[in-house]
C-alpha cells in the first residue's frame, strides 16, 4: 500500500527531509507524499521513516486504495536511485 | 543581482542576523519557507534572564565562558530586551506580553515536588510572545532595508571562493540566488547543515527525538506562581512531562520521545490529561493547537562558520540554544560576516564567539548533564515519589542533576536502591562532547 498523510499532519518538516526518496513536499495546507515516488521505503529502511519520525501519530496511515507489491516498489526505487543498491530487510 | 548577504531562516537568530546586517548597510536577503513571524513548529518562547543551564546550574570552570545574559526594561507596553555581553545596538524592542516565570518544579506520580530555585518569588524568565518578538524583529530588517522573502524554501546552498549559490524554490518557482556569504538560521531540524558538509566527523550522539504540545486553555494550574512544571510518571512515559504557561493566558503540555521507540506521544498526553494521577489539573481544559518538531541531539558544531557560510542557532547545536542565545547568535553573525566581507577574519571571531557562549562547550557540563540518568528512564513511580519526596522533605533546591550529584552521599545511605539506579558506575550516555 502507498502512504499518505491526514489532515492531523502539523507542519512540522520532521519527515520530509528524511524521505530517502524526497517524496514528501509542503501542500497548500499540510505536508503531501507523492504516491508516485514513495516506496513505503522498501530499498532504505526496514520500516517507513516517515512514521518513525512523524510526532502526531495519526498524521501519517497506509492508503489502502493504492496497494502495490514489493517488486513494484523496489523496482521503483531502482529507478530513484541509480547505481545504487538497495538495503533489504525481510519482509513482512 | 548578487547581495552581500543572504539569511535562510526567519526566526529569532535570522530575524536578529536580518536586522543588524541591514541597519550596517550590508545589502542583506531573507529567505522563510513558512508565513514570516508566524511559528508552525513546536519551539519553546522561554526568555531567561540567567546565564544558567538547562542540565545544571553549576558554572563551569573548565572553559571561560562568556554567556550572554539578557535583562528586561519593562514599559507599560513597550519593552527593550538587553543583551548583557552584547554592544548597545543589539537591543531589543518588543511589544508584546510578559509572563513572568518564577521557578522550575519537579513533580512526582503522587505530588511530592522540588524546585530548582529557594524562592517562588524572584522571576527567573519569561514565556513571551514569539512571534511578536520576530515580527519586530523583522520589520526592523525590513525598515532598514532587508529584502524579505517569506514561503521561499532553500533546498541547497553551494559555498565557493566567488561566494554563495542559495537555490531556492517558491510559487515562483525554482530560483538561484547569489550572495557574497550566507547565515544559515534554519532551526533544530536543519537539512542545510548537513547538505553544507557541516555535520562531517559529528557524531550522531543521542540521535534523533519527536517531540509534541499541545496548547490548552482552563488549566487548573497546581501553583499559585507561573512557573515551569515538569511532571515525572514513568509508568505512562519514560520522558518528562512538561507544563507552564503559554501566550495568549494559556498553556501548555508538551512531552517527547526517542524516533527509535515507536512511542505514541498524542495517547500519552492525552492519558495524561485524562486517566492520571494528573488529570484533575485538566478536567475544564480544551485543546486550542497542536504542535510537533523534531530534534537532533547531536553534539554541537564546534566550527560554525566556515568558508563564506556561518550556521547559527539550534541547527548547530541540541536545543540549549534558546531564544536569548539565538538572538546573540544572530547579532554576532552580521557583525563578524560583515568583517569577513571587509578582509578581516570574521570565521574565526564568529567561532570564538560561539565556542564561549553556551554551557555545552564545556565537558564538566556536558559530564554533570549526562553523569545522572534520567529519573523517568531509570526509576518506578514508587522510587520516583521516594527520591523527590526525600528532597522536599530535607528542603533540598536546584536542577535534579545538581541535587542527586551535591547530595550523592546523603542520598546513598538512606535510598541506596535508587542511588544505585540513578548513579550506575558504567553509563552510557551517547557522546555530548562537541566535535570539530
């Protein structure tokens, strides 16, 4: 699933400078995670950094209308990060 | 156009850098990603008037430390904010509200509680208007020339010989902007110091923490005099939780946590308020704003300025900052900037500057900060009633590091079990040591 942030975001730039893939920008109200960049950090982290680091909990949910499947993920973040080889964890 | 200098960040450090720079005729641009003088981020409005610490109040003998203190001349509604350690130009006019601070108190799961000063009645601070303060501050900058530019964020800042390449981006679009130097004031959670190459050699320390507050109105407020209240309840939260007054006639309860742990800190404060031995204190209160940030607890950066760039206030170091030293930063960085621009070594003046103004250049600080372990990390609710209890009743004052550290043998024969605890002979603090 692709992960987006609610209205109980705060503003508060933790997660978009940690997004490995720079998917998250300032909205015109709250912060907002382009689905087309986000890879639930599948290639970086074992877990999404931007959950971990987010303060208000409830900011940030999985979108349960955009599931994709792992190899869909880790190719896209091949194509993110060129050359580079991604930090894989057993999945869940 | 290229100006002299370019400000990423309009806090009080920037909006101060912004003001002085400007009225010493540099050619100076401000550079806010948020609204100019509005606060997004959870930050403290803290104005100290001592030169104390935050972990202890023990003056540190192992480095001259020129801390900057701040006094207060209070108008019916104008007041001017002085810098003591600072020239005369570096006062501050400000036009808001003072809430005066009487005291710092300790409060355990069954109301036992110490604080850090013998007096309820001396004022040791005030909790102020912040975003006040940066909007004077700003529209000074502003009337002294500085170019201001608000929902501008700098995403990257090239340092050469020729000077500064400041990319930005904003409704306009994406733009790069020259300058001969820069002032990176970007606050705690900072990308512009690590993209500058200023976080090389500094070690992660005690990594990152979240923090979260939330503003309430109807407090039943557990003093009679403001003060800031921190409350320990280790079976809720391994973290302290803090309460005090908070503009406008409000307050505030804030807590924090490490990244690492997955804690919940809204499910906490709201236990708090609701289902703990506290929440009588909050059975009127509503939640007007919620707030969060992050923190690096990284080490502080010993070399702050460096080529054309000078990185000031909390994206250089965890936090013990504060308003008052972010504004002295500030000034500090126009004048010694302003002296790089004229030949001479403003770097160098800028480093000494900072490596002398703050408590956490200081090891013997640093040790007696991270020499005791945290009350809500390392003790029950029952040992945490018993240490702060046999404080009040043996009318010990101060920070709880000072107390446990000047009472160590005192408190190892009647509570050796939370000595114990609380002064292991092995600890592991994570390295607060300042790095170059």
């Amino acid at each position: 699933m692709a992960l987006r942030i609610t209205d109980d975001c705060l503003n508060c730039f933790a997660c978009i400078s940690d997004c490995p893939n720079a998917a998250i920008s300032e909205g015109p109200v709250i912060h907002v995670i382009d689905s087309n960049l986000c890879t639930e950090c599948v290639g970086s982290y074992e877990s999404p950094r931007c959950i971990k680091v987010c303060p208000a909990d409830t900011a940030i949910e999985w979108d349960a209308e955009r599931v994709e499947s792992r190899d869909t993920l880790l190719a896209r973040w091949g194509k993110l990060h060129p050359g580079e080889t991604p930090a894989l964890f057993d999945s869940k | 156009m290229q100006y002299d200098l370019i400000i990423v960040g309009g806090g009080p450090g920037g909006a101060m850098a912004a003001r002085c720079a400007a009225r010493d005729g540099m050619n100076v641009l401000l550079v806010e990603r948020m609204k100019a003088g509005k606060i997004n981020r959870f930050c403290s409005r803290d104005l100290r008037l001592g030169a104390g610490g935050f972990s202890s109040d023990t003056i540190p003998t192992d480095v001259k430390l020129k801390r900057v203190t701040v006094t207060i001349e209070v108008g019916s509604h104008h007041h001017r904010i002085h810098l003591h350690g600072l020239p005369p130009d570096a006062i501050i006019d400000y036009r808001g509200e003072l809430n005066p601070v009487f005291n710092e108190t300790l409060v355990s799961p069954s109301g036992r509680a110490f604080s850090r000063d013998p007096s309820d009645r001396d004022i040791e601070g005030f909790v102020v208007d912040k975003e006040q303060l940066m909007i004077g501050l700003l529209a000074e900058a502003h009337a002294a020339g500085c170019v201001i530019r608000d929902g501008t964020r700098c995403v990257s800042i090239d340092d050469s010989a020729d000077g500064v390449q400041v990319r930005v981006t904003s409704d306009a679009g994406d733009e790069v902007l020259s300058a001969r130097r820069a002032i990176v004031a970007d606050g705690s959670f900072s990308t512009l110091v690590d993209q500058l190459g200023f976080n090389e050699g500094r070690s992660p320390g005690r990594g990152r923490i979240k923090f979260m507050n939330l503003v309430l109105d109807r407090v039943k407020f557990p003093f009679p005099e403001f003060r800031r209240v921190r409350f320990c309840l280790p079976s809720l939260h391994n973290g302290i939780v803090n309460m005090g007054p908070w503009p406008p006639g409000l307050f505030q309860i804030s807590t924090s946590a490490s990244v690492a742990n997955d804690v919940n800190l809204q499910s906490i404060l709201t236990t708090f308020t609701t289902n703990s031995p506290f929440s009588e204190l909050f059975a009127g209160a509503k939640v007007v704003a919620k707030q969060a940030c992050n923190m690096d607890l990284r080490p502080p950066i010993r070399e702050a300025a460096r080529g054309n760039v000078m990185c000031i206030g909390d994206n250089a170091a965890f936090a013990e900052v504060a308003i008052k030293g972010a504004i002295g930063c500030g000034y500090m960085a126009a004048k010694f900037s302003k002296e790089a621009l004229d030949g001479r070594d403003g770097n160098a003046a800028y480093n000494d500057y900072w490596q002398h103004a703050f408590n956490f250049f200081s090891p013997q600080y640093n040790r007696r900060a991270d020499g005791v372990k945290k009350i809500t990390e390392a003790l029950t609710d029952a040992e945490t009633d018993d240490l702060i209890g046999w404080v009040e009743d043996r009318g010990f004052t101060g920070l709880p590091n000072d107390v446990v550290l000047k009472h160590r043998e005192q408190l190892e024969q009647d509570l050796p079990a939370v000595c114990e605890k609380l002064l292991p002979r092995e600890i592991d603090r994570g390295d607060r040591q300042a790095v170059a």
